[in-house]
C-alpha cells in the first residue's frame, strides 16, 4: 500500500527555525499514521502548524489510501490533482524563466522536467496529470525560453571533463554564464579540472575571480581544484597563496599541495610540507603518499624513502597498486633494486604500472638484461604492456646494442598500435642510433606523424651519437623550418655536434638562440657551451660563459677543465682543480681531465701524485680510462720503461685504449720491441682494428724496417 498526501503549509521551508521544523516533523509523523490505513479510507484533518499561528488560513491536510482502490474519494483527489497540475501549466507558461529546465540530464523518469525556482513545484511533461494543451504549447515554445538549471549545467560539464573534452567544457561554461545562469561550487570544480589540463592559465585565473566573487574561495573541494591548475600551470606561488589562506584543510587540500610541488620540482618543499602535516597527526592516504614517494624518487633520499615506507606498512597502504608502484619507482631511481623486488614480490596484484616501474627500475640500475627477462616473465603472465613499458624495454635493448630484440620489440609495437605515441617513438629512435643503425632510427622518425620536441631532439642525438654532426645540425634547421620550439635536451645535442666538428660559426648562432630561449642558465646547456668554445679553440669566450653562469654543477667544471687542458693551459687547470675540491664533489670524468691537463703540460710527477690520491683522498676509484691517461703522460715524454711497468701491475686486464695509447707513444718514440708487444695484445682483443696495424707499419717505417711495412691485414 501506498498513501498520496497533499501538504500545503504557510511556512518556508528552507528559513524554518529549529522550532518548525519540529512541527514539520510532527506533519511527517501524521502521515506515516495515516499510511496504516485500510485501503478506501480517507480521512479529513485540520492541522495548525505553529510556525504559521497568526496567520489567517489553514489549508486542509487531505490523505488518501485508495491509491489501489477505485473509491469515490480516490477519484475526486484526482480531479484536485488535474485541477492542480493545470494551475501550475498555467504559471509556467506566463512566466517560463521562473522555472529551471531539467529535461536533459535527467536521471530517471521520476525526477522532474521544470521545477520553480523559488517554491520548487514540480512539472512533468509526461504526467498523468499534464493537459494536452500544455503538451502542444510546449512543443512550439521558442528554444532557451526556458531556462536550465545549475545543475543540469554543472552535470553536461562533468560529462565533458570525463570524456576528456576539456576545451568543450570550458566553451559550455561560457555559454552558461551567458545564459545569465550563477555557478555554484559544484560547477566550478569541473571548471577549474578543465583549465588544469589545458595549462590554462588565464582562464583559470578568471575562473578564480569568479569563485571570489561568489564567495567559494573558502570551500575545500574548490580550493583543492585550485591548487591543482595553479601548479599544473606552472604557478607554484599561487598556489601557495590559495593553501594558505584557508582557515583549514582536509586530506584533498594537503594531496593537492605536496603533488603541486612535485609537479613544479620543489619536491624539498614537498616533503617538508609532509613533515608539517605529520606534525599536526593528520593522517595521510594513497594520494599524499603517491606525491612524497616520487619526491624521494627524483631527489633520490633513499633514507626519506624508507621511512615513508615504514608509514605506509603502519597504515596498511603497501597492497594499494599505485602506492607500490611509487615504491618500486623511489627504490629503483634510488638504485635499490632488492629493496624494490621485496616490494614487488609481496604485492597481492601487480598491474602493468608495477611491471613498468620494475623494468624501468632495472634500466636505471644498469641491469638491462635483468629488464628484457622482467619483459618476458610479464607477457608469460598476460599482461599486456602500455607504452611507459616499451620505453624501458627499448631502453634497455639501447643499453646492450641488442639490434635484433629491439627490431622485435619494434614489432610488437606495431601489433599494439603504440608506434605513434610520441614518447615511444622516441626510444625507437635512441635505441636505432644506440645499436648504430641511423637508417632504422630515420625510418622510425619518418613514422611518427605529429612530432613535437622530443622527437626531433632524439633525432638530433642520434645523428651525432653515429658520428654524422653535419645531418644533426640540418635537422636542427629543419625542426626550425618547422616552428618546433628547442628545448635544453635539443641544445646539449646540436652544440654537442659543433663541438665534434669544430663548427665554431654555426655554435655561435646556436648561443644567440640559447640567450633568446633563456636558457644561457641551464647548467646542462651552459657546460655544452664551454665544451664547445673550448673545441672550437676559442678559449676566452668558453672561460667567458664559465663565469657567467650563476650555478655551476661537476660537469661544468670537468668542462672547464678539460678545456684548459686542451689549449696548453695547465696551471689555469689545476688552480681551477684546487678551486673545485673545496666544495663540488668530483667524479670519474674529473680525473681525466686532471690527467689529461697534466699531460698536455708535462707535469708527469703531478700526475701520478693525482692518480695515486683518487681513491684514498678523494673517493674516486680508478677506471681504465685514468690508467690510459697515466700510460700517456708517461709515454708522451719518453718514460716508456715506466710505462710498459705500469701497464703489467694494472689491477684490471688493460682494455684497448689502454695498448692503443701505449702504442702511440712508441710510435712518437720510435720503440719497436714495445710497440710490437701492443700491438700483439690489440690484435688479440680487436682483430679488426685498423689504427693498431697503421701504427706498427709506421714503427716499422720508422725504425728503417721496410720489410715489415706491409703488415698483413
């Protein structure tokens, strides 16, 4: 049984004091009595609400159980129901803009088409109730003379923003407000998603004066919305300014800001936003630590990653896919790959995020091969890779010059249809010019149909990574020809290209683009510069770029080194080397062109002290590349007998470089016996190097020996 009850009542009921809504309440509970009913009963009651004593009428209270039933008393409730439903019919057409329009999103057929703005009477265009008349007359009503609700405009701009179509849902907002409908916090909430997808600054800054104006500022939903497009804008400060200015904040406002920060490269100012939220026993959920396990991750605080870690376990977060995907990320990128496998083997479900992170983790470790066996326990298992896992095989095909897997890979990557993913088709590209098949990366290139930045650069790389800088830098022109924007990873590659072929012209031209892109900062970019100029024997203006930039990394310095070295200038290399040691740490690339500078000049003594001090002074362990370096500071200026004793008490086999380098020296001095014994060892380790067999026919040459010139090759 079902009861129908009219209630008509003076008082309004969204500005009822407590008091009336008690008596409304009391209403209520005389129409559940009156739902017990029998069915045919009806009953008149007379009822005074107290909110309304004073006032002149009491409608009557009308309760009918006969739904049913097909009593009389049914059957006049019905005829007040028509009667009602033509009186509303005829208010809505005098004046239809009093009325919101829901027809559109309308969840089911229960849910009005009109409701009226103030008293929220209800219409249904299909009712039983609705007259003919009003049917025809609405059917000829001139379109937007009925206004639609906030609601139904919020629920057609969500519906854009799922489906991806942000510029359609910022168009659609437009067109509300021009329609002279007020957004309410539920609608600014897509908005505000829409603009941070777009990178839509001013937009989402005009959008934020509108939430101002309506007062929403404090409201946390919009408040988080707007942390989040002002960093994924790029405006990392008002952002801050929004976070701030609330009086309080919920997990959504903390997530927004930490990720906000990452997104922008504070992650310090990530994790002591965290440490602050911490502290004021906030707990935090997947979202936060998501943001402070990629900030751990890219400032590589193995540390930091571990007690968040031990939070995560506290909180029973560590089955949660994406939590444990960012651990295996933090620990891989930390260069704690067992740490990574522990997190990755007690994972109850492993999705393809957690198999990427994994072979990405391996690649960075250095252990490419551990990576392709990853790639094929996950296909054993089903589970398809998307392009992030791609990238991380390619780069690991790259790391081994694994030409025939990588061609394999290649080809399931047209059988997933991923080859136009731009980021894909870029490790194509590095992987072809890694393996030394410029064709194959060329081919790659020529497939991606909408290239951008990254394409092109990857292009450039892999041009002068094959030696051919002179196709480097014409593809540079054309990515200009193009109207591609350079970013700092194209200009490390084409001033790389200028300093291979000591294009000292061509490097000047790219310096004034650098200045104009404002990047003459970037430390990456300025290093290449002062390795340019100094390959190009222009060493005032390398020393000129070395002192203008405001931050300066190891490779600036190794750079600036290297290029003292070069020109002859070793005390200026040495000073500048006391200069670093007191507060840069020095790598491997450092030593070598220490070493090489004490070469250029002679400082044999110097040299070896420097050698001899890496490992317990400075915590450099020595590599083939230094005892090279020491091989041709001893050979260069005649020291050959030291030079041959330095070469058998190597801790290591010596490689190539190593006996090419001491076979030059006996070249330069004329040492037949030695030079023979380097070159036997080169031809053992590389049968097919030329240089070894031009160099001991020039011995030869040399020593008077005609009958050896013609070595058989």
């Amino acid at each position: 049984m079902e009861c129908i009850a009219l209630l008509h009542c003076h008082c309004n009921l969204q500005q009822m004091t407590a008091v009336q809504q008690q008596h409304f309440t009391d209403i209520k509970s005389v129409v559940r009595q009156f739902q017990r009913l029998p069915v045919g009963f009806t009953a008149n009651h007379k009822w005074q609400c107290r909110g309304c004593e004073g006032l002149p009428v009491v409608r009557q209270l009308n309760f009918s159980s006969a739904r049913y039933g097909g009593s009389s008393a049914s059957c006049s409730q019905s005829q007040d129901r028509t009667r009602s439903a033509e009186e509303l019919w005829h208010q809505f057409f005098l004046n239809p803009l009093s009325w919101w329009d829901h027809r559109k999103d309308k969840v089911n057929h229960k849910y009005p088409d009109f409701k009226h703005k103030k008293s929220q009477e209800a219409l249904w265009v299909e009712g039983r109730s609705t007259p003919e008349w009003a049917k025809t007359k609405l059917s000829v009503l001139v379109p937007g003379t009925i206004q639609r609700s906030v609601f139904s405009w919020t629920a057609e701009i969500n519906r854009y923003v799922r489906d991806g179509q942000f510029e359609k849902a910022l168009e659609h907002f437009k067109e509300m407000l021009r329609e002279g409908v007020s957004p309410d916090n539920f609608t600014f909430v897509p908005v505000l998603k829409a603009c941070a997808s777009l990178g839509a600054l001013e937009e989402g800054s005009w959008v934020h004066a509108m939430v101002i104006e309506s007062q929403y500022q404090r409201d946390l939903f919009v408040a988080s919305c707007l942390i989040d497009m002002y960093s994924k804008c790029g405006r990392i400060e008002n952002a801050c300014r929004v976070f701030y200015n609330l009086q309080a904040h919920d997990l959504v406002c903390w997530g927004a800001m930490i990720m906000g920060y990452v997104n922008c490269g504070q992650e310090e100012k990530a994790l002591a936003l965290f440490e602050k939220m911490h502290h004021n026993k906030v707990q935090p959920d997947s979202q936060i630590f998501v943001g402070v396990l990629k900030a751990c991750a890219r400032l590589e605080y193995i540390d930091k990653g571990r007690d968040i870690h031990a939070l995560v376990a506290l909180y029973g977060l560590e089955s949660n896919i994406f939590v444990g995907a960012c651990l295996i990320d933090m620990y891989g990128k930390c260069g704690a790959m067992e740490d990574a496998c522990r997190v990755f083997e007690k994972m109850p479900i492993r999705n393809v995020v957690c198999w990427s992170a994994m072979i990405m983790g391996h690649v960075k470790c250095g252990q490419a091969e551990q990576a392709l066996k990853l790639f094929e326990q996950m296909q054993q298992e089903q589970v398809d890779p998307d392009s992030t896992t791609f990238v991380g095989v390619l780069n690991a095909c790259a790391g081994l010059e694994a030409l025939e897997h990588g061609r394999r890979i290649h080809a399931q990557i047209m059988q997933k249809k991923v080859g136009a993913d731009l980021f894909v088709g870029s490790a194509l590209i590095d992987m072809y010019a890694k393996c030394g098949s410029i064709d194959d990366a060329c081919m790659a290139f020529n497939s991606i149909q909408t290239r951008n930045v990254v394409s092109w650069s990857a292009m450039i790389a892999g041009f002068v990574k094959c030696g051919q800088e002179e196709r480097a830098l014409r593809c540079y022109q054309e990515m200009q020809r193009e109207q591609i924007e350079p970013n700092s990873v194209t200009f490390v590659s084409v001033l790389n290209a200028c300093a291979n072929i000591a294009a000292l012209e061509e490097g000047r031209c790219i310096h004034a683009q650098v200045i104009q892109n404002s990047l003459e900062s970037h430390i990456f970019v300025g290093s290449c510069l002062v390795d340019m100029y100094s390959k190009c024997g222009s060493i005032e203006e390398a020393v000129r770029v070395f002192n203008n930039m405001p931050q300066r990394n190891v490779i600036t310095w190794n750079a600036m080194i290297m290029g003292y070295a070069m020109h002859g200038l070793g005390k200026e290399a040495l000073h500048l080397f006391e200069k670093l040691c007191q507060g840069v740490c020095m790598n491997i690339n450092t030593f070598v062109c220490l070493l090489s500078a004490c070469a250029h000049v002679g400082l044999v003594d110097r040299g070896l002290y420097y050698f001899e001090s890496m490992c317990p002074v400075y915590d450099v362990p020595a590599k083939p590349e230094h005892y090279s370096c020491i091989v041709d500071i001893l050979g260069r200026y005649g020291h050959l007998d030291m030079a041959e004793d330095f070469v058998g008490k190597m801790w290591a086999k010596p490689d190539v470089h190593v006996w090419m380098t001491l076979l030059a020296s006996c070249r330069a001095h004329g040492n037949v016996w030695l030079g023979e014994w380097a070159a036997k060892n080169i031809m053992e380790l590389d049968p097919k190097n030329e240089s070894a067999y031009v160099l001991l026919s020039n011995i030869y040459a040399g020593a008077g020996n005609e009958t050896q010139c013609s070595v058989d090759m």
